[in-house]
C-alpha cells in the first residue's frame, strides 16, 4: 500500500511537472508571437510615425535637436501650403477619379478573360493562355516605347485613354496576375451551380454576374485594391502618357520642390522655405488616400477570404 501511495505521489509529481513545462513553454511562444508582430509593426509604423511627428513641427522645432517626437506646438500651416503645392482639390479628385476608373475597368475585364480561359473550351486556348502568361514574363521597359508611340501617333497623349485601353485589353498593370487570381477562383466554382442556373433560364452573362463573380468576392477585393494601389503609386508611365495636361498626387509630389519654390520664392520671406515638416506634410496627403481605403476594404477583405470555402468538383 506504501509503495502503491509513494508511486502515485511520484506520478502526480511528474504530471504536474509537465502541465507547468507546458505552460511555460504555451507562454513563452505567445510571448515571443507578440514580441515578432510589436517588431514587426515597428518597422512598417516607424516611418509614418516619423512623418507624421515632422509634419507639425514649424521650422524652429525641426532645427532644435532638443525637439524629437513631439512638437513644442502643433502647425497646420505645413499641410496648408503642401495641401496648395499638390495642386488642391482639382488633383485630389482626379487623381481619385482616374485611379478609380482604371482600377474598376482592370477588375472587371480581368474577370471576363479569366471567366473565358477557367469554363469554356475553344481553338487555341492553351496557346493564348500561354501568351497571356508572357505579358507578365516580359519587363514593363520592352513595352512601353511601343505603347507610347502607338497612342502618341493616335493623338490620345495628355488623355486618360492610354491607361483605360490598355486595362479594356487585357494589358493594364500586372493584368496578367489579376487574370490568374481569378482563373483559380472560377475553376475551383462548382459546375453544378452553372448548370443549375443554365436549367432554371440564366443567361451566361448572368450566371457569370450573380454566381461566378459572388464566390469569387475575395479575388474581386484583391484584385481591385492591388490595381487601384500599383495604378496609383506607378509614376512614370503615368506621366509620360499624361504630359502637362493631367497631374496625379504621386507625380505632384515628385515635382514638390520645383512647385514650391516657384510659388514660395525664398527672397520674400525666408521662414516660407521649404523644410523637412512641409515635404512630410506633403508625402502624407498623397498617401492619405490609400490610407482611407485600405482602412475601408480591411474588413471586408477579411470577411470575403474567411466565407470563401469553395471546393471544386
């Protein structure tokens, strides 16, 4: 009986043992999941913490070292002359507008292509999806002096038609990535659902538009914000097409210090010179918007990826 009691204290002993390993070491993965994500968000906050910080600062506070995060007081006066130089509402709602306009036209036609290549067979279809493939191998450099001189010579410089043909053809900005994310989508749908709406009278047009593009909701919010994202922040191609007919806030802000000290001479009044608080200023209005909008679609994004269990057949 001695024996049978000293070896089931001996077991309790052992059982506690390992319950107590085992949370520490449950607390000790928690603690470092959290100390991984604080760092992690430190790193992607760091800058925008910055910018904002330097953006009230006026000139005194910027060129005292005794000033770091916080402000001795808090300017405004940064974001009103920043707010002018981007060029104001006018290029705030058009910059919206275009990218709005080309980010809907891009999810659109990359569903239709993608909807073609996942449910129906036709002559050549490998071979044009493997061409469609192509156009996301080939770098962006090879193209785009082709693509200018072609709507350079049809007059539509300075227009915003360069970037909504291209998105209308299938050729926008990593159109061929849009297409693929939908592809999978539209395969993984199950073909009864097609045949049961084909049964009950639905048109392909509608079987497309109120089954296909329901379930593939998660692809749709992806593929819109990547293009309104990538459309918005790419520069170059943007401006060559535009000219100085049409200006959005990123090109805007690459053209900050010429704009500024045309309009703010530095001989008129020395503290209206440019400074590190009105270029934070600045870079923080033109990002304000993807700000709003990711802030807009991150719950439904979540949403949308965590009800689309969709098996295939």
């Amino acid at each position: 009986m001695k024996r049978f009691i000293k070896a089931r204290n001996q077991t309790n002993r052992q059982i506690r043992l390992i319950v107590a390993n085992s949370r520490f070491f449950h607390i000790l993965g928690r603690v470092a999941i959290y100390v991984s994500l604080i760092s992690a968000g430190f790193v992607f906050l760091y800058p925008i913490l910055v910018m904002l910080s330097s953006s009230f600062k006026d000139i005194y506070d910027i060129s005292n070292s005794a000033v770091n995060w916080v402000p001795s007081k808090l300017t405004f006066e940064n974001y009103t002359r920043a707010f002018q130089v981007l060029g104001g509402w006018k290029v705030v709602l058009q910059t919206v507008g275009i990218m709005l306009a080309v980010a809907v036209t891009q999810t659109i036609m990359s569903a239709l292509i993608a909807y073609g290549f996942a449910k129906y067979d036709f002559w050549g279809k490998k071979f044009f999806f493997a061409l469609m493939i192509a156009t996301f191998i080939l770098p962006q450099q090879i193209t785009f002096l082709p693509k200018y001189v072609m709507f350079h010579s049809y007059g539509m410089q300075g227009t915003v038609w360069p970037l909504l043909l291209q998105v209308l053809m299938g050729q926008g900005m990593k159109n061929a990535l849009f297409i693929l994310i939908y592809y999978q989508f539209f395969r993984m749908t199950p073909k009864s659902l097609d045949e049961a709406a084909a049964i009950d009278g639905a048109g392909r047009l509608r079987i497309f538009a109120l089954i296909n593009m329901r379930m593939a909701t998660p692809a749709t919010v992806v593929v819109f914000v990547f293009s309104f994202v990538w459309n918005w922040n790419e520069t170059y191609t943007t401006a060559s097409y535009f000219g100085d007919k049409l200006t959005t806030l990123p090109i805007a802000l690459e053209k900050f210090k010429k704009t500024y000290e045309m309009m703010f001479p530095a001989s008129s009044n020395p503290l209206l010179d440019i400074n590190e608080g009105i270029t934070m200023a600045g870079t923080l209005i033109s990002i304000i918007p993807l700000i709003l909008l990711y802030v807009i679609v991150e719950r439904r994004l979540i949403e949308s990826i965590d009800k689309s269990g969709i098996t295939g057949e």
